[in-house]
C-alpha cells in the first residue's frame, strides 16, 4: 500500500506587530484636525526661536532646495532625520555648486550613522534631482516657482523627472500653505486647494491663528529645535512647523 505524503504544517510565527502610523499622513481640514495642528505647531514653535535679521531687511523666506532636501531625507521619518542630513550637508560643501558634483555614495558616507531606510536611495534621487535643477535653471534654486502658476509649476517638474513625485507634491503644498500664511493678495485659491471653506468660522479662526504664530518667522521652519551637539537627530518633535502644516495640502504620490 503507497504511504500518501501529508504535507508538514508550518510552523506558527508571532503575528508582526502593527506598523507605526505615518507621521506625515494627510490630514482633512476638519475643525478638530485644524485645532490639532495649531496645539502641535505651538509646541514646535516654542523650541524655534524666529530669525532675528539686521535692522531694515525682510525675514528671510524659505530655501525650496532645502525643503526639498528635507523632505528626501525625513520622508517617512521624524524631521530631526531631515534636519540633521541639511545641517551636515551645509556644513560639508562650500556651497551648492560643490554639491552638486559630487557623487551619491559620498554624501551617504557622510550619513551613514544617521541610519536612513534606503540611504544610498535617497541620496542618488537628491543628485539626480539637483543636476536636473541645474540643467534647467543654470543654478541651484527654486525660488522662481513663487511667482510661476499651477500650471508652470508643472510644466517645470514634468521637465525634471528626476525630482521625484512626494518631493514635487511637497514643494507644491509648501507654496501653497506660504500663500495662505504670508501673502497680501487674495488666498482664496489657496483655500479652496487645501478643502478650507471660508466662509467656515473653523477655518477663519486657524487662518488667522496661524497667520499671527508664522508672523515673527516669515517663513515656514524646517527645524524641530536647536542642533544637538552629539550630531544625532532631534527627535523632541516628530514633525517641523513646514511638515506639520504640509499635511493638510492634497496628498501625492508615493515614492
């Protein structure tokens, strides 16, 4: 008589444990996730002293190439992560032109003992992205996209495929929260691309809550704090004011 193989059951594994939630996962504009948002930027705030420029010059606005340096470096990660690759790429380089001929496998040397998910990644997609930059621009800066439309704005990341689509939705959102924080023209647009009502009481009390907090900065903060001495991220915030905020623009495509 043939002995029938009874096939071996497998053995039990632990079930994994449930992922982390997404710090930077979209937030819809409801009242009580605006409120959330504003106690969330108030704590950051606090560890973020404003600029304090010389006498008869404008606050300094947002560097775009630094968000976008941020963002490829803290996406899925606290922003401590970002501020920590930013500051040691600053102080590593003479200026950007440097930067930007160097090869990927330097810069993940230099951030190697930050331990990045996908460092070597993150780092060739940062020098595509600037050379692309470069290539369009004839220089490293992204300044020009305030003044360009939704349209032209597009155009310029069709033509830099490089800059990858969460990077692109990113600097997008920013400029649109910039909008709504510090610009004297209308925001309506703005409004109306972020899910805000305005003729919402809700939405009324966050933008001008908002408006008074960013004031003193004229720009969105990138930071979580000061710079730790021991070169580690600072993690006392999972997100920076910029990064907090961004999350009630639509949401893009991941990377």
């Amino acid at each position: 008589m043939q002995e029938i193989a009874v096939p071996k059951k497998k053995p039990k594994t632990e079930a994994k444990a449930d992922a982390a939630p997404d710090p930077r996962a979209p937030l819809s504009p409801t009242p009580a996730n605006l409120q959330l948002v504003l106690a969330e930027l108030e704590k950051v705030l606090a560890d973020v002293p404003p600029p304090a420029p010389k006498e008869g010059e404008p606050l300094p606005q947002l560097d775009l190439v630094e968000a976008m340096l941020h963002i490829y470096f803290a996406d899925g990660l606290p922003c401590g992560y970002g501020q920590e690759a930013r500051r040691r790429i600053q102080e590593s380089f003479v200026d950007r032109n440097e930067f930007r001929v160097t090869e990927a496998f330097e810069v993940e040397d230099l951030l190697r003992d930050l331990t990045i998910p996908d460092l070597f990644d993150r780092c060739l997609a940062v020098r595509d992205s600037v050379a692309q930059i470069y290539n369009d621009q004839n220089g490293v800066n992204l300044g020009f996209l305030r003044e360009a439309g939704v349209s032209d704005r597009n155009t310029f990341f069709q033509r830099v495929p490089a800059l990858q689509p969460h990077a692109a939705n990113f600097l997008t959102n920013v400029l649109t929260i910039e909008d709504l924080c510090f610009s004297d023209k209308s925001t309506l647009r703005a409004q109306q691309r972020l899910g805000l009502d305005p003729k919402d009481a809700a939405a009324e009390k966050f933008l001008d809550r908002l408006r008074a907090l960013l004031k003193p900065y004229g720009h969105l903060p990138l930071d979580v704090g000061p710079h730790l001495s021991t070169r580690k991220p600072n993690l006392t915030h999972t997100l920076s004011p910029a990064c907090l905020l961004v999350r009630l623009g639509p949401p893009g495509k991941k990377r």
